[in-house]
C-alpha cells in the first residue's frame, strides 16, 4: 500500500512539474533559459529555441558555436539578468502570444570584460498540453554586433621578452635581428635540384625536408618559403648560401646567448611549445605558436620573462571595425643576475673542455660571480644551428655536455676536512693543540671492520694536530675524530653546514647528502665521511658557501644570483668562534705554503689559501676507481672571492684543480 501511495506522489510531481513548465510565464521561461546560459548549458538553450531559430541555425551554428566562441575568448563569470515583465505586460503577452524582454549579458574575457544589452523576443508554440513559450534566437545574443552578419576575430599581440643580464647589465639572453633563410622557387635557376642539395648540406636539413616546405599548399612560385633562421654571426655561412640560386633572406627578431657555451647551462634556451607544454601550463597561456623555457634560468623565469600577450576582440562587418574589448600587452620583465659574465667567460676558457664545475661566489656578500658546468652547449645552435643531428650528438658525447655539473653533488673528499675540522672544534671533541699518535699509513678500529683500513698518503714525525692533518690532509686523523665525535654530534655537525636539508638558492641546486639514509649508524661510513668519502655528496656551490664560514667569523653566508636580493644575509649563524675560524685559516694558508697545494698553486700572482681534496670512486676497497679531483680557495690577503673547483677523472694529476683554481682566481683579480 505504501508503495503504491508513493508511486502515485512522484507521478503527481511530476505532472504538476510539466504542467508548471507548460503553464510557464514568458518570465518564468525566460529566466529558465537564462539559467542554463549562466551555465553555459547551450544543449539545454537550443531545446527552448523556436521552430523557426531551430530552421535557420541548425545545433553546430548554436551550440557548437557558443562552444568554440566562449572557449576562444576565455570567458568566465558570465552573468545574464533579465528585466521581468510586469503582470500587465504578462497578461497582454499570454493573449497575444508573444513577448519581448529586454535583459544584460556581462563576462570576463581573454581581453578584459564585455557587456551589452539585448532583447530577447518569446512566442507561444505547440498546441493544448504541448504549448509554450520559445526563443527566436539570432546570433546577436551572442554578440549584438554580430546580429545581420558581423564576423568575430581575435588578435593577439605579443609580448617582448625579457632580457637575462648579468650584474654589469651586459646580456646573457637577447632579442636581436636574425635572419630567416628560404627559397624563391621560380629563382632556383636551371638545376632546382642540385641547388636544393646544396642548401641542404649547408644548413643541416634534408632535401626531403625542403620539398615539404615547397610542396605546402600555400607556396606560389614568386613567394618566399623559409627554411632556417641564422643569427647575424653566421656571415660565413650566409656568403655561401647566397651564391646558390633562389637562396635569399628576411629580417626577423629571434632570442640570443652572446655567453654560448660558458652560459649554456646555466641560462639554458628557449623553444616552440609542445603539447606537453601546454599540459603543465594553466590554459589559455599558451597557443601551439608560442615559445617557452625550456631550461635553465629561461625555464626557471619563465613566468616573469615571458609577460602577458595583449588581446583585441572585435567584429569586422561590411569593412567596418567595433571593438568589443581590448588588453595591451605587457613586456616581459628583465632579469638581472649577481653573474659576471667575464668572469663565467673566463672560468669556462681556463676548464679547457674538461669534464668539471667550478663555483665563484663574493665571500663577503654571497653574491654569486659564476656558476660554470664544462664541456656545455651553445643555445644558439640548438635555436638556429645548421649541425646535422645535433641533439643526436649531444646526448651521445661521451662527456655528457648536456649534464649541468654545478647543480649537481659529487664526493667532496678532503675539501671537506675544514668542515670537519670546525664541526670538531664547536663541540668541543677537537682540540686543536692535542696531537693524536698515529703510526703507519693505515688505521682499523678493530673487529667490528672487518678487513677494512682507512689510508693516508704520508707518515707524521709525531702526534698529528688539526694543523698538521689539515696541511698533510691526513684522513686517518679526521676519522679517528669523528668516531670520537660519534655519529650523533657528527650529523648534528653536519646538518648545522646545511647538509641534509633544502640549499637555499634560486638555482634548483642538488642539496647535499650525508647519505643514502641521512644517517651514520655504520662507524666505517662515519669514518669515511669525515674525510670527503662515504655516501657524502656536496655541490660545488654549497662547498664554497661553507667555506665562507671561516671568512665571516663563523657565520655562513646565504648564496644569492638575483641582483635586487639582499647582501651579506647569513644562513647559518656561528658555526664557530672568531677564533676557530683563525685556526682554520691559518691551516688552509699552510697547505698551500707547504702542504698539499705547494707546487701546484706555485703559479699563484698573490697568497692563496685553500684545501685540496681527491674523492676516489669505487664500489669496493679492493676497486682502484676513477678519481675526481677539487680544489676550494680564496686570496689570502683580500679574502673576497671563494672560488669551488671539480675536476672529474684526474687520477695521476692531483694538483690539477688547484693550478685551474689559481689560474681563475689570477685573472678574476686583473
């Protein structure tokens, strides 16, 4: 019985709903359909349109055409209100079966907001139950200017793109003339096809490629076609082009890196967007005819860099133009950087293409002077070069150019023995007066290692101080101290430099590791360490911001590569005492007087101080692995540059590093 009660409920809704809807008033019709355009519901919309809309614009000219139309302006908040008729004007409508109520249409666009007034005219259609109020719609409910005819179009302008400059103003990433190469097919003279075989050798491409572009349905005879864009420096390049047939050129604005490739890696490049691109990126801010970062500082500033593309919303009727909305564009912002180029410029020349990193930063201020990975790319071939496969041999070069190496960490070795070595001293385990006794060239300590030793590379004449085992870099004494340390005061050590945590640099730089755990619970990995080994891994900018630590009274420096950031801002704030910086100091002077660095830092145009350090790469202690080799120094007397250097694979060449490093540190200080 129940059930039948509600069966019968819901039918009774249901037939008072479609009585309700019938019975409608042109207003309660009208703010029916309204509702479903705030919505944007334009299915629901063409159902309440009348027989004769219905015969004149068929679905695809209304709903398919809001549909591209809304999607192609952006538009958003779309609000519709309607100015009801009154009871009178009600009355008159239901006996004449027809109404006219005027209503607003505001939104937000692509190019700022619209808003129009229109009127929307109802008929009475259908016979007995089937009667009701329709729309007689026309296009101008779209747009009131389009109503007889008007065509919609959008144009876009774009936006300049910002500039990449280092701290002098001098460009690192431009907008300069280039030039667009093609062909004129009717001046490819009397052989066409052994002029196009010789255009292709000369700018990489392939004669398959060329008749492609030839071949496209809008070539004509007399028109240019292009083929590759060169930039102005490729004169060489053009002299042979130019003496082939039909070849000619167009002036055109494209992006350059005057740095090649001392910047390469850190400036990166621009390039076309792919669909991939336009995933990640918020819609609407990009077309497929745009460019986009696609690495480096062009990726990392991208939405500052690119700016904002003006719009222009209008409909063309009879020649005539009315502009419905417009938005200027706006530039991109220009970037400058705490960057040197002459020093980045020199720095990359001294590597000589070796497979390394070096990281210059101002020790009193934390500004960042150079940040080099060698060997690198050129931007400017991958954006307009003419190298056959170029991308293909790139990625197979067996020095890996396309790695940025000062973004990456590697095994510091004995570079990290001063950090140690302060890390000892602030919690009071080192003292550096107290000299351990140490014999031979290898030490265990006991059972629980097995068959494992720790090694030095020379023999003391006595107990071994900190300043001895810094000048010597004896590795036996600084894993004797940080078992003495243990792990819990070694790690918290550690942590305090800014292992283990986020490196607070704009550059998406590697933070560094204490290892593949973060932990140090096995004493040989302790032991290791200490002395620039383990699973310890280190970036060489965060080596050189350590180091500023012992210029700065304890203090390390937090490093910066924006121009408008603030100086001299502390990241970790006394690490050491005034006075432990000065032991430190004065042991980093001494190795390279007598130490490890004596003959190699010979070169040297004024004192240096520094730390050598070699970190062997190895699976096992029976292994003789590659070696990478550093050097991390600063002038003695100035103490205002700190200058990071890794060298890979120098095994046989331990003094290599420091003579780079002296050889930048003597030219940055011309």
């Amino acid at each position: 019985m129940r059930k039948r009660i509600l069966i019968a409920i819901i039918m009774l809704i249901v037939f008072v709903t479609a009585c309700s809807d019938n019975n409608a008033t042109p207003n309660d019709r009208f703010s029916n359909y309204i509702n479903h355009w705030n919505k944007q519901e334009f299915g629901k919309m063409y159902k309440m349109v009348s027989k004769s809309t219905a015969e004149s614009y068929p679905t695809e000219q209304f709903v398919d055409r809001y549909k591209k139309i809304y999607q192609d302006l952006h538009v958003s908040d779309l609000k519709i209100e309607a100015k009801e008729l009154s009871k009178d004007e009600s009355d008159k409508a239901a006996e004449s079966g027809k109404a006219t109520i005027p209503f607003t249409v505001s939104m937000k666009t692509m190019a700022g907001p619209i808003s129009f007034d229109y009127e929307a005219n109802l008929i009475k259609q259908g016979e007995d139950d089937e009667e009701n109020w329709y729309i007689e719609w026309d296009p101008g409910f779209i747009f009131p200017e389009m109503k007889d005819g008007g065509e919609l179009r959008i144009e876009s302008t774009p936006p300049v793109r910002g500039e990449i400059r280092d701290r002098n103003e001098m460009p690192l990433a431009m907008n300069d003339i280039i030039y667009e190469v093609g062909i004129v097919p009717e001046k490819l003279g009397s052989s066409p096809d052994q002029n196009k075989k010789k255009i292709a050798q000369l700018l990489g491409l392939s004669v398959e490629a060329i008749d492609e572009k030839l071949n496209a349905d809008w070539v004509q005879p007399n028109l240019f076609v292009p083929l590759a864009k060169i930039t102005k420096e490729e004169e060489a390049l053009w002299k042979q082009l130019v003496a082939i047939d039909g070849i000619t050129r167009q002036e055109t604005t494209g992006r350059i890196y005057p740095g090649g490739e001392a910047t390469g890696a850190l400036v990166g490049y621009i390039g076309s967007v792919t669909a991939e691109d336009l995933k990640e990126q918020k819609e609407g801010n990009y077309s497929d005819q745009d460019v986009i970062g696609k690495r480096g500082l062009e990726k990392l500033y991208e939405k500052q860099l690119r700016g904002e593309k003006g719009s222009q919303i209008k409909i063309v009727k009879d020649g005539e133009e009315t502009v419905l909305a417009e938005k200027e564009a706006k530039d991109g912002e220009n970037i400058k950087l705490t960057i040197d180029i002459n020093v980045q410029e020199k720095i990359y020349q001294t590597l000589d293409g070796n497979m390394a990193t070096v990281s210059a930063i101002n020790a009193k201020t934390g500004e960042t002077l150079g940040l080099v990975s060698s060997p690198s790319f050129n931007p400017n071939n991958i954006l307009y070069g003419t190298t056959p496969n170029l991308w293909k041999q790139l990625e197979e070069d067996s020095k890996n150019p396309l790695l940025n190496r000062f973004s990456s960490t590697y095994a510091p070795g004995s570079v990290m023995k001063p950090i140690t070595a302060a890390i000892g001293l602030s919690n009071g385990k080192i003292d550096p007066k107290k000299g351990l006794e140490i014999n031979g060239l290898t030490w265990s300590n006991g059972e629980g290692w097995g068959d494992y030793e720790v090694t030095r590379v020379s023999e003391s004449n006595g107990p071994v101080d900190l300043h001895d085992a810094l000048v010597r870099s004896d590795n036996i004494y600084f894993a004797m101290q940080a078992v003495n340390m243990g792990e819990k005061a070694y790690v918290e050590g550690l942590k305090a430099f800014g292992l283990g945590t986020h490196f607070p640099f704009d550059y998406p730089i590697t933070a560094s590791s204490i290892s593949a755990s973060g932990k140090l619970d096995d004493e040989v990995l302790l032991a290791n360490t200490s002395y620039g080994q383990g699973e310890l891994e280190m970036s060489s900018l965060h080596l050189a911001t350590a180091y500023t630590a012992f210029l700065n009274n304890g203090n390390m420096l937090k490093p910066t590569l924006l121009a408008n950031e603030d100086k001299k801002q502390i990241w970790k704030e006394k690490l050491i005492t005034p006075e432990q910086a000065d032991i430190i100091k004065e042991a980093l002077r001494d190795v390279v007087v007598s130490g490890t660095a004596k003959q190699s830092a010979k070169n040297a145009d004024f004192p240096v101080s520094g730390k050598t350090g070699t970190a062997e790469l190895k699976l096992t202690s029976d292994d003789s692995g590659q070696e990478n080799g550093w050097f991390v120094g600063y002038p003695t007397d100035d103490e205002d540059i700190i200058v990071s250097v890794m060298i890979e694979e120098i095994k046989g060449k331990s003094g290599y590093p420091t003579e780079k490093a002296v050889e930048i540190l003597n030219q940055m200080k011309e």
